[in-house]
C-alpha cells in the first residue's frame, strides 16, 4: 500500500525538476490551476486524508456505514473515476507557490507521513471510518489508498496543463 501512494508522490518530485518557476505559476485562463496551483492541491489534500488516517486509527467509535457505490467501486478498482471535479473554492482560492522548494518540502513531508502511518492502517480497526462526501464511509487503508487515488487523478490534469505551457512557449 505504501508504495503506491509514495511511488507516485515521488513521480511528483521527479516531475517536478522540468519546470522553472514561471511554468509552475502560468495560467492559461483565470478560472484554470496553474501546474504549481495543482501541486499545492495534491499535497493539501494528501495531507487531508493523512489527518482522516490518523483520525482512523486512534479511533474507538466503530461507524456501521460503508462505502457509497461510487466509493466501492473507485476503491476496489484503485482508480478515482475520470471526471472533473468542480469544487466549490474558485481557482484562485489556492494560492500559486512562492518557490519550487515550498512544493519540494509539502511533497516530503507527505511522504515521510505515508511512511509513518503506512505501519499503523493494518493494524487500526477497519470499523473506525471517517465519511468522505463523494465515497462515504472510509476507514484508515481507504483513506490511505486515496492518497494515491487522488493524486493520479491529477496527472491527467497535469497533462492537459503541460499542453497549454508548451502552446503558450512559456520556459
């Protein structure tokens, strides 16, 4: 389990080192994410779901609920469904980095956090959940299997950004 969030964490860092500082705060419109915009997102979030594993495993209050259809099926393919995501924030709510080391540092502090908590979610009760508002009830191996579900869901988006910086010729 590990492995899968932490491999694509590092996928992150690796991809990281082809941008310069003016790609990373690029936005082809208002309304879109810059690629560092992205990045700040992936690592909020991992660190969301990191604090709903903790959460998970020092829980003793058992939630009888489970999963939604969606979060069945998301979990048991490992794949976050590939449609856009509107969230309720506009774009801009999340601030464009101030350096490459500000992303660098929030994607290894992630990291060492996986691999601190990747020990304790077998051995937590699957019975403490913390509800997810699209997936429902998720309990400590869920939340940290989203780790990873999430942020592969936004090299899709990452893609599709390193498309506009290559047509606006932004080096």
């Amino acid at each position: 389990m590990l492995n899968d969030s932490s491999a694509i964490i590092e996928q992150y860092m690796r991809n990281l080192d082809r941008y310069s500082i003016e790609q990373l705060r690029f936005k082809c419109k208002e309304n879109v994410w810059s690629v560092g915009q992205m990045y700040i997102h992936v690592i909020e979030v991992a660190n969301e779901y990191i604090g709903h594993i903790e959460t998970c495993t020092k829980a003793t209050h058992e939630e009888p609920e489970g999963k939604t259809e969606d979060g069945t099926k998301a979990l048991a393919e490992k794949e976050w469904p590939n449609i856009r995501v509107k969230l309720e924030e506009p774009p801009n709510a999340i601030c464009n980095p101030e350096s490459k080391d500000e992303i660098i540092a929030g994607l290894e502090q992630v990291l060492e956090k996986l691999a601190y908590w990747a020990g304790y979610v077998y051995e937590s009760n699957p019975a403490c959940k913390v509800r997810h508002g699209w997936f429902g009830w998720l309990n400590a191996r869920d939340w940290f299997e989203m780790v990873g579900m999430h942020s592969w869901h936004h090299l899709r988006q990452k893609a599709k950004l390193d498309e506009k910086l290559a047509e606006a010729g932004i080096r």
